[in-house]
C-alpha cells in the first residue's frame, strides 16, 4: 500500500508539522481584521489518542499565533481534557463577560447540534452573566474541495490515469441522517470532473456503507487504483484504523494499487475558514441549514418549542429528553435492519 509518507507510524505528525510552519506565512496577510477582541473557544470533539489531542492543540496554537488580540481556548467535548466548562472559566476568570464558541467539526450532526449546546448552556447557568456567541462548523466550502482536489492532484503525478482509479470517500460516521448525506454530496462534489473512474462513499463507524463494504463495491470497477480518502480533520483512533483496514486489504487483493491519503490537519485552508466562522460570530451572522435535522423535526412535531435561526445561540435540544452521549462497547448500529429501525429516532 502507498503511503504519502514512507513511515506511516510518523506520517501525521510530519505532515502537521510542515503545514503549521507554513500556515504563519500563508495565512498572516490573507486573514480579515477581527471587528472584536472577544475570546473564541475552540472544541474539538476529544480523542484518547495522545498524538490526535497534540494536534487539535497544535492546531489551535496555530490560530493563536496568528492574532494575538484575544485569547483563543482549546478545550474537548469528550474523551479528554480540558472539558468544555474548563474551557468557558478559564474566559471567566479572564474577565471576559462574553466569548464566542466554534465546533472544530467537519459537518452539523448531534455533537454540534445537541452535546455542545447541552455544555454551553450548562455554562450559562453557572455564569448567567456571560454572553455566548455560538458558530458553525467547516460544513462543504469550495476551499475545502479545492483543498483535497489539490491532494489529488499531486498524487496523480504518477503511473496511474485517473480513469483506472476509484476513489473511496471514508466518513466517520453519524446516528445524524443529515450529517450523513452532506458527506454523500461532498463526495460527489469532489468526483464530478475530477476524470476519476467513480467515487464509493463509505464510513468506518455507526452508519452504512461500513469501510469493508467500500472496498468491495470499489473492486466491482476493477480498478488498477483505489485511492482512501479518510475525511477527518486530525488523527486518533479511527484514522489509524482506516490505514489498518487498508492495509488489510492490500494483501487480499496485491494487484490493486491501494493508496491512502492523510487526515486534513493543520492546513492553511482551514485556518483561513475557522476567520470566516469567528468573524460570522462576531457580526451576528451565522447561518445554518436545518431543515433535515431530526431533532428539529422532533421539536417541530412536538410543538414543544420554536425553532429560529436569529439567536445568537443555535440549540436544538430545549424540551428533548436526550440522554448523554456515550461511547458504547458493543455498536447498536452494526447491524443495517436494526440500523434503518432506529436512525430517524432521536435517542
């Protein structure tokens, strides 16, 4: 299997070095003025792997260095530390009466639309008198395609045509319908005149097709090539298993040329897209498309509450008896019947 670097053990952490050394040079002039000096907390979703928190980290220093006019605040939704209400008193205690609030997320699924929002107004309640401006995620942009067709690009410097190469998009995963079917379009987005054979969109958890199912539709093309596009934003546990699977099935099928992409990391790209969302937060104008959310489609059955788009706080979760999220040993999604039973259901 071909790797964008020869040690695959070492190969995130090469790539998130370079692209945070070059983000301060790329990025420095591009970025828009703040028109506040208001702190922005950044969550990520958390990880027990080491190496994925030293890059959200390492990413969030990167922002950091590139405007010291306000503090920007790491902090996790789950999985480790520092916990989102960590996060909010280290502002507190700063003196800040207001901040903003960013998910470092790839798409709008139930951590953004329910289990940040359930932290934050946990947040407001023990500190009713800070102000929280809430943002939205990286969500499908036309830098985000121009980013990974860039990817592509360089990887098309080879033997190959791109019309012997199949190209199979791996998301993580969502109990979100929603969520889901963006990583679908995003997918599509990136095939349509890219000359490649076809794109196969798979996810390595929680949803259907799983990575193994992937791979075989993309050997029903009889490719020469099948490129992996893991669709995440640092390394952790599920990354390194999409390499694993991969190589797995390198050696089933060794005719197969089989090459994985890296994670997006610390990109420039990136950079330049989390100043859009902190300015939108800033000037009052996030936008988010929620027409398909299930949990506004509960909320609306219900007539339990109304649901706006005005606020400066986007939450969907007021009146819904939602447990917490949990990571469970055993996957009540592994099976596709039980699977279409249950997804439309809010847990």
């Amino acid at each position: 299997m071909q790797y964008s670097n020869q040690n695959p053990k070492i190969k995130t952490q090469k790539i998130l070095t370079s692209t945070i050394e070059k983000s301060h040079l790329y990025t420095e002039e591009k970025l828009e003025s703040l028109p506040l000096q208001r702190p922005l907390l950044l969550i990520g979703h958390g990880t027990r792997d080491s190496q994925g928190k030293e890059t959200f980290l390492d990413f969030v220093a990167a922002y950091q260095n590139l405007d010291k006019s306000r503090p920007v605040i790491p902090c996790f939704l789950e999985l480790t530390k520092p916990t989102i209400q960590e996060g909010v008193d280290k502002c507190v205690e700063q003196g800040y009466t207001e901040l903003s609030a960013l998910p470092i997320l790839l798409f709008a699924a139930r951590h953004n639309k329910f289990d940040i929002t359930n932290e934050l107004d946990r947040a407001r309640q023990r500190h009713p008198q800070v102000k929280f401006y809430y943002g939205r995620h990286f969500g499908i942009t036309p830098k985000i395609i121009e980013l990974w067709r860039s990817r592509l690009k360089e990887l098309d410097k080879t033997n190959f045509n791109s019309s012997e190469t199949v190209l199979l998009f791996v998301g993580r995963g969502s109990s979100d319908p929603d969520a889901n079917g963006d990583v679908y379009k995003l997918a599509r987005m990136l095939w349509e005149g890219s000359g490649y054979l076809t794109v196969e969109t798979c996810f390595i958890g929680i949803t259907h097709p799983r990575l193994e199912e992937g791979f075989r539709r993309a050997r029903l093309y009889q490719p020469k090539r099948i490129m992996v596009l893991p669709y995440f934003l640092f390394t952790g546990v599920l990354v390194k298993k999409i390499f694993d699977i991969t190589a797995q099935q390198q050696e089933q099928y060794p005719d197969i040329s089989m090459t994985c992409l890296p994670e997006i990391g610390a990109h420039p790209t990136l950079l330049e897209l989390l100043r859009e969302r902190e300015i939108e937060t800033q000037l009052g104008e996030v936008k988010m498309n929620c027409e398909m959310c299930k949990f506004r489609l509960v909320t609306v059955t219900n007539r339990e509450h109304s649901h706006g788009h005005s606020h400066h706080y986007h939450d969907h979760s007021h009146s819904l008896n939602i447990p917490e999220h949990s990571h469970s040993v055993v996957d009540p999604y592994a099976e596709p019947e039980k699977y279409h039973q249950r997804i439309w259901q809010v847990p």
